[in-house]
C-alpha cells in the first residue's frame, strides 16, 4: 500500500512540475506573441492563414484570443496582449487616447450589411442611407436583432440608432448578449432584421444556416468596417513582447499578406479589402 | 455528413492535441485537488467538525460553484493588476488548472468527508487498543472508505472534463494551446458548423465513458 502511495505522490509531483514549466516557458519564450482579436477575423481563418506564412518565415509562435472588440480592446487595455486586431474605431481611439495602444495601423475593410426576413417586411432595400433603413424597421416595428455585447458590430450598430429620432427600444428589439453567429442564427430562426459584418454572414450563409435570411443593405459609406492592428505600448506594461508585435506589423503589409487577403473568397465575396484598394 | 466530419476530425492531428489537452488539464486538476481535498476531508469528518453546520454548508456549497463564476475570480486574481498579477500564468494550462482544482477540490473534501463519517467510531478506538499508531489508523480509515473517494474523484474528473466556463475565460480558447474539447466545441458552433461540433462532442463524450469506466472498475475491483 505504502509503496502504491509513494508512486502515486512522484508521478502527481511529476505531472504538477512539468504543468508548471509548460506554463511558464510559454510566456517566457522569447519566440511568441500575443494577440487579441475578433471572432470574425478567427473564424474566417483568415488569421491562421497569415500566422502559418508568419511562423515559417520569422520562427515566432502567435497565440490568439478571440473576442468581441470591446473585450480585445480591453485586454490590451490592460496589458494581457502584445497587440490587439480589432474594428472598433472608437474603441482603438480611447486606447490611443490613454497612451496604451500605439502604432495603429489600418490593414483591411470591409462593410457591415443588414440582413433581414427574405420578403424585407420593412422594405429597406430601397432606403436612400443607413438611418432611413433603420428608421423604417423601427416604424414598421419589425424584428431587430442586436448583440448587445459591447462589440464593433454592436457600436456601429448604437450609432445608427442614434441618428434615428425616438427609437425607443420595445419587444420587437432583441438583444442577444452573445456573438455575431449565435446573433445571426437567432435572427434566422425567428427571422428579424440584423447588423452583421460581411464575414461572419458569408461564413455562415456557406454553411447553409441562415436560409430565412438576405442582405437587404450593404455597402453604405456610413457602414464601413475597418480592421485595424495595434501595438500595446512597453513603456506602460514590461514583459511584451512587443518587437515580435512589430515584426507582425511589418508582414502584416507584406506582399505576401495581402494577396492571402485578396484571395480569402466565401461564396463569391470577398470578405477583406487591403486599405487603399 | 456527420460520420464524415468525424472522419476527418479524427484523422487530423489537432483533434488530439485538443483532446490530449483536455484530458492532461483535467486530470493534473484533480490530482492535486485529490492530495490536498482528502486530507482535508479527513479533518473535517473528525468528531468536533464532523456535525458543524457552517462547515458542511460551505463545502456542499463549493461542489456546486458556477465555473463561470470561478473563472472570473481567477481572470481577476490573475490579470496583471490582480493580487497575483505578476505570476503569469492568465491564458496558459496552468491557469485552466488552477480554475479547475478550485472547482473540483469541494467535490473530494465532501465525498472523503462524507464516507469518512459514515465508519463507525469505534474503529480507530479498536485500532488503537490493538497498538496502531495514528499514521497506521489513518491509512486504515483511508483504505475502508476508498470506495467512496474513488467515487469522489470520478465526480472530480467528470465535472472538470465536462466543465466549459471557467476555461474559457482564464485559457482564452487559444488555438494550439489552450483549446480544449468543450471549448472547441464552442467555437465550431460559432462558426456554424454544428456537425463538427456534435462530432467533438462525440469524442468528448467517449473520452469521458472510458475515463469513468477504468475509475469505475477500480471501484469494484476494490469492493
């Protein structure tokens, strides 16, 4: 019994050291980088392609977290990345304001669209601008789907609503709490209006799960979605990696990333523009 | 459709990264919930604990803590203006860990504590009057009520493996490195691959069967 005891106590000892060393070494490594970002640059796997190219060329190990853009802003707000991805104009602004974030950088666009029940009940897909589309889904009291979440999608979507006089939220506004999929999912299922960006939408209408839905409203000047990237500044936190940030920065306007952004298609579209194009 | 999803999951080498990941988080959580639950257990089923009210209601209270609720209070122990900022563990194993033996380390202290309380009393005065020493009344103790540990850590392990939201928050969900089975599962369902997530789900769930079996047999292999 004693002797299973003593095995027992060498391999728990052995599985907590080696746990420990595994977690350490990986903020140690001077080979990595740290990045927050936005689910709808993960999931389009745009990300992985140009982390793969990154890796082979540089030998630098990216790890990425996945949020909304309120929560990416934040944890570079509070130094728990090396640099953040986002599209959140307002957001990125505070953290430049606040001396945190530094060197932003526009990389890509896109822009948002709004997606709806495939008949239009509120018939925005002839509105003159984005304030009108939405003030005819207000006056019609159609079903609108938002995130609720403190997101870019959800900002963007705040200051439309703004320009539209009295838009007091009633039942048919629907918050979600919850990411531009499970958003859009739900606007599918019990078929409402959404503001989505482009590739989410594209992605899941790939996947055949928004078959209630169409876009209704897209390419509007006021719906322009940039994506931008940031370094967080060393001089507020120590410990960044932040010349791996840098040499991200440089590939990211490589050549060769942007034809991998050119040649990212879904269904037909194109889901990333490179600035200037 | 889903058997070729699972196919191709099972064929690609991340799939076992993520379940590797998955299975060595869990269990090193547990492991060191086990060293330091049981002794704790057997303190608190001694008479003068045994029957206090206040004890018991934390400890029933703790096997039933939210993870998202304890994954928060690590993000914030952990992040670099929390108490223990500068140990940087946030978005690592270790911090999965370190969530995980908070969530399973009331589960082996309830179970040891209640399988403890359950041997008659007069045991260890029996032991005692045959000549044992303490050292030697404790193993005894230990080595009549293993069954209901091993039912403790069976619990243990299933919460954790099964356990969503506390990972999530202080691992991060980071591909390659902290993503495991039922956060992997998340992802694909927010990407709208809902076949993918089910087939996960399937090898999730068959991990945790074996897992339970081997522990189960250990249990009545011991009867």
């Amino acid at each position: 019994m004693n002797k299973k005891i003593i095995i027992f106590f060498v391999i728990s000892v052995g599985l907590v050291s080696s746990t420990t060393y595994f977690g350490i070494q990986h903020y140690n490594s001077a080979n990595s980088l740290l990045i927050s970002t936005t689910t709808s640059v993960e999931n389009t796997g745009l990300l992985y392609l140009i982390i793969d190219k990154f890796t082979e060329e540089t030998g630098i190990k990216v790890s990425v977290i996945a949020k909304g853009s309120g929560v990416a802003v934040d944890l570079g707000r509070q130094g728990l990345v090396d640099a953040i991805l986002v599209h959140a104009p307002s957001l990125e602004q505070e953290l430049l304001d606040e001396g945190i974030g530094i060197n932003r950088t526009t990389l890509w666009y896109n822009y948002f669209l709004i997606a709806g029940p495939t008949n239009d009940p509120a018939n925005i897909s002839n509105a003159n601008n984005v304030t009108e589309a939405f003030n005819r889904i207000y006056d019609t009291q159609s079903l609108f789907y938002s995130r609720g979440d403190n997101s870019g999608t959800h900002i963007m979507e705040l200051s439309i609503w703004k320009a539209v006089p009295d838009a007091a939220k009633d039942k048919w506004y629907i918050e979600t709490g919850s990411g531009m999929s499970s958003t859009l999912v739900a606007a599918n299922e019990n078929p409402g209006y959404v503001l989505s960006d482009l590739g989410t939408y594209a992605q899941l209408s790939a996947t055949d799960e928004l078959s209630n839905l169409a876009i209704h409203y897209d390419e509007d000047d006021k719906l322009y979605n940039p994506y931008s990237y940031m370094v967080i500044n060393p001089d507020k936190y120590n410990n960044l990696h932040t010349e791996n940030a840098f040499e991200f920065l440089e590939f990211l306007q490589s050549d060769v990333v942007l034809k991998i952004v050119r040649g990212l298609v879904l269904g037909g579209v194109q889901l990333f523009t490179p600035i200037g194009e | 459709m889903f058997f070729d999803n699972l196919l191709i999951l099972l064929s690609s080498e991340e799939i076992w990264s993520i379940a590797g990941l998955s299975l060595f988080v869990s269990i090193s959580a547990v492991l060191a919930a086990t060293i330091i639950g049981i002794p704790l257990g057997i303190i608190f089923s001694e008479k003068k604990y045994r029957n206090n009210i206040l004890i018991s209601a934390f400890i029933n209270t703790g096997m039933g803590l939210p993870p998202v609720l304890i994954g928060l209070v690590v993000f914030m122990v952990f992040t670099r203006n929390g108490p223990f900022g500068d140990i940087r563990i946030l978005f690592t194993p270790m911090a999965m860990i370190v969530a995980q033996f908070i969530l399973t380390i009331p589960i082996i202290i309830g179970t040891t504590k209640a399988t403890l309380s359950d041997i008659p009393v007069d045991l260890s005065d029996t032991l005692r009057s045959l000549g044992a020493t303490n050292n030697q009344i404790n193993m005894q103790i230990l080595i009549e009520s293993r069954i209901g540990i091993l039912t403790g850590i069976t619990l243990a392990l299933g919460r954790a493996f099964s356990e969503v939201g506390a990972i999530i928050i202080v691992g991060g969900n980071i591909r390659y490195r902290t993503r495991v089975l039922t956060t992997a599962i998340i992802t694909e369902v927010s990407k709208g691959e809902y076949e993918l997530a089910l087939a996960l789900g399937l090898i999730l769930l068959t991990i945790s069967f074996l897992l339970t079996s081997v522990l189960t047999s250990l249990q009545i292999r011991n009867k």
